[in-house]
C-alpha cells in the first residue's frame, strides 16, 4: 500500500501510539490502515461415498485439483460463503453440516475454514474449474491437489469417515514443510 485509501495521502509504516506492531499509515489524514488475514471458506462434498473436487481453471495453480473453496463475501456466514463457492465451481448444491477443518496458511495472510456437506442434486463445471469430478478415497489425485490446505482437511475427512468429531486445526509456514 503506497496511498492512502481515505485521503489519497501517501503512505509510510510506523508502530501507532497505543499500538504494538508496524502499521500502513497515512501522513497526511492519520487513517491507520490494518491489513488483517483473509478467509477462505469451502466445503468437502460427499455423494455415495464420493468427494466432489475440482480442476483449477485459474491461478494460482492452475490445472490442479481443489476442494470447492474460495474468499468468503462481505455480508455472508461461514457456511454460507462455502455453499456459495461450491455453487460458483461445481455448479453443485450443497446441504452443509458442520465445520470440520481450521489451517492457518500464516505466510499467505489467509485462514481457510472447511465444511462437510452432502451433495444436493448433480453438479457440473463452473467458471472457475476446467473439470469436477465425484473421487472415492483411492481414486483422489493426492500428487495433484492444488493446496496443503485442502490435502490435510481431506486426510482429515477420511479419517474420520465426515464424522462430527471436532475440528481439526493446522498451521502452514514456509519454514514448516
């Protein structure tokens, strides 16, 4: 962030008074501007014993297999940001049942949150994906899923068997492979 948001005043970092950490913050107006994680929201689709992934039609990693998931919308829930963006890939409906995986992705700014849900219906190719396609446990491409995130919610999911049996909680850092 180069300018202020407020003011078009530029910009430059220092610790706020009564604060404890470096801040983007105007010169001109002295509009402190927090840069906080962002959230993404999806959801594991079982049908039959199937899951519901997705190929990437865009980047980043284009072209690999995902979980239905993407950046939760201003003025929806948890849940609903993840049925919203299984519509939006898979072109699936989705009846959500409970949150089941929390990663802290830290060096990517974001927090992904994962639901398990049951397939309502069909599905099909979103804008957003170049293929989806239902996966029993042996058949899911492990050595093509797009994100670390997604691999441990769905490791995670099996073995449980989609049991509500709490949330699982993981942290990725670049220096923890």
């Amino acid at each position: 962030m180069n300018f202020c948001s407020s003011c078009g005043g530029a910009i430059s970092r220092r610790v706020p008074n009564d604060d404890n950490r470096e801040r983007a913050i105007c010169d001109d107006c002295g509009t402190v501007h927090y840069q906080n994680p962002l959230i993404v929201v999806g959801c594991i689709v079982e049908s039959e014993g199937k899951i519901l992934l997705c190929k990437r039609s865009i980047e980043p990693r284009y072209g690999f297999w995902t979980i239905p998931a993407g950046f939760m919308e201003l003025g929806e829930t948890l849940a609903g940001g993840a049925a919203r963006e299984t519509l939006e890939e898979a072109c699936a409906t989705v009846d959500i049942s409970h949150q089941f995986a929390s990663v802290d992705v830290v060096d990517a700014g974001q927090v992904h949150i994962f639901f398990c849900g049951k397939l309502v219906g069909g599905f099909g190719v979103g804008e957003e994906s170049l293929d989806t396609q239902l996966f029993s446990e042996d058949e899911i491409p492990w050595d093509e899923l797009a994100f670390h995130s997604g691999e441990f919610a769905l490791r995670k999911y099996f073995e449980d068997r989609g049991e509500n049996n709490g949330v699982h909680f993981h942290e990725l850092r670049r220096s923890k492979s």
